[in-house]
C-alpha cells in the first residue's frame, strides 16, 4: 500500500471548493485508505475516473466510486496480481444510468459482466482481457442487452465467442460507427454488412476470400477506414489494393495495411492503386499507413517512398506512415 500522509487535506483552506468541482482523477487502488475518504466527502462530480487495480484495494474506493452523481467516462484497469473486485463491481451498479464509456482492461482472474447491463446510454464500450482468462465467458450474460446508443465497441485483445457476439450485433450493431476485433473466424464477416451497415471504421480485418472485402464495401456505404492484414494466410496486398480502389464507399479515405512477414508489397502495386485512386469520384486524399517489420529491404524502401512522395504532391496522399 502507498502510504500517503494522515492529513486532513479537505479542511485546507479553499480545498472543498476546487475539489467539489474535480472533473477527472486518475490513481491506483492502493492509496492509504484515508485519501480515499476525504475524496468521498467532496468529490462527488466527477467525469473521467481511472483506477487502476493492483494487488491491494483500500476500503475506500468502494465508496469514492458510489459517491458518483455524473460519471460518464469509467477506465479500469485489472493487474495480474489483482484477484477480485467483487465489491468493486458492486459499488458500479449503484452509480447512476450517467455513465457513456466504459473501458475494462481485465487480468488473469475472471470478472462477471452482467453489471455492464446498467449502462443503457453507452456510447462506447471497451472490453479487453487477457487471453488464457475466461472473463469473455461472461459476455453472454449482456449479448442481448439493447444499448440504443453503442456507437463504437473496440476488443483490443481477445474477444467473445464469435456466435455470442454476432447475436449482440444483431441487436446493437445498426448504431455502431466504430468496431474493433482481430479475429480470422469469417462468419462474423459474413454478417457485418448486415448487422453493422452505419460503420464509418473497422478493425483489424482478417480475412481470407476477397468476396468477403467486397461484400463489407458494398453493404457498408459509409465505411471510411479500414485496418487488414495481408499476406501469408490472408488476402495478398495487390488483392487488397484493388479491391480498396474499385469497391470502396465513396466516403473511405483511410487504409491502414497490416503486412504479415512472409509479404512483400511492390512499388509497381502502389503506382498502380494511386493511379486509379487519383481519378476517383468524388475526389478524396487518402490518409494511407503500412505496418510490419518487412521494411529493412533499403532498395524496396526506397522504391515505395518515391512512390509515396509523387502522389503527396498530387495531393493524393494527405497522411502517409510505416509502423514497425
């Protein structure tokens, strides 16, 4: 446990009036126990709370969390060494119906997700775990919950089952602007355009039959970025390029291209998509990035940043970006 200093810092002078307006508060659950008091008596409006869970919780965060009359953004994040937050779930369900993003980074001990149920004006909702636990287990006690305002759900790591959550989408998928989720399991592909036809942003796409890529475009019209690997196991970075250039809604302008290791993407592949990308209807400059180690080829670096830089001057690349 940290050990802050017993001092009664809310009889400060003026310290009531700045910290009864505090908006955000990011700490960890081991602060002494007084700390968390104090905050309790005052604090009682705050937006943005952080907490990040470790071995030791003190009594007080239960009630710092409770005290809440208009919370709207809640991270946690779940340690390895952080076992159970019973009771930290429990003070969470008599928050008020306030809350608009919820982001949970859980560890290795299970966490039950019915509590989530709550929150029927979420905006956004982010559920990562890690991924020998069974936390996402828990995702069908909520599947068919209607949230009526989800807008962006993002799995940063690991996921549900995939027929669990295609019966969440089912429900809550026509809202959704933005979906994260890794996972090669194509049947949730074949649905997206159904359940999700409102996204503006998808990622990361594994998939394997470009009928599939053409199949989201087509059904997705609002689609304006998208992230997907190529390569190896998936579609090849040319498929991918001219898929992109010809099928894509007249909204994208964003393409963000996981390389897997085994790929190499070609300075002709490039020309050749910028060319046609060039004298699109309506006109609109890509914001383009490729990810992967691939790049320590000097000739083929060189090659594609000639490329990258002919068609900036054009215009019609705005933002261009290799991550390593």
């Amino acid at each position: 446990m940290i050990d802050i200093p017993n001092v009664t810092f809310i009889c400060y002078l003026g310290a009531k009036d700045c910290l009864k307006d505090l908006s955000e508060l990011s700490l960890r659950s081991d602060l002494y126990p007084e700390f968390f008091y104090q905050l309790s008596q005052v604090c009682h409006h705050i937006q943005y709370l952080d907490i990040k869970f470790v071995e030791v919780i003190s009594n007080g965060v239960t009630d710092l969390i409770s005290v809440q009359k208009n919370l709207k953004h809640l991270y946690i994040m779940q340690s390895f060494d952080c076992e159970d937050l019973t009771s930290i779930i429990h003070s969470i369900t008599k928050l008020p119906d306030t809350l608009i993003k919820f982001e949970l980074y859980g560890g290795r001990h299970h966490i039950p997700l019915s509590f989530i149920s709550n929150f029927t004006k979420l905006q956004e909702l982010v559920l990562s775990f890690y991924i020998y636990g069974d936390s996402f287990g828990y995702f069908k006690k909520i599947h068919h919950i209607i949230f009526p305002q989800l807008q962006i759900l993002k799995f940063p790591f690991g996921h549900p089952e995939i027929v669990t959550l295609i019966k969440f989408l089912e429900i809550n998928g026509k809202n959704l602007k933005e979906f994260r989720i890794s996972s090669p399991d194509n049947s949730l592909y074949l649905v997206i355009d159904k359940f999700c036809p409102n996204l503006r942003k998808l990622f990361t796409i594994e998939i394997k039959e470009l009928e599939l890529l053409k199949k989201i475009f087509n059904g997705c019209q609002y689609l304006e970025s998208i992230k997907i690997w190529c390569g190896d196991n998936y579609l090849s970075d040319k498929d991918v390029l001219e898929t992109v250039v010809k099928y894509s809604p007249k909204n994208f302008y964003e393409l963000n291209m996981v390389i897997n290791k085994r790929s190499v993407i070609l300075s002709e592949e490039l020309e050749e998509f910028f060319i046609i990308w060039k004298n699109r209807i309506p006109k609109k400059s890509l914001s383009f990035a490729i990810e992967g180690n691939n790049f320590n080829n000097l000739e083929m670096n060189n090659g594609i940043m000639e490329v990258i830089k002919k068609y900036q001057k054009f215009g019609v690349i705005k933002k261009f970006k290799i991550i390593m």
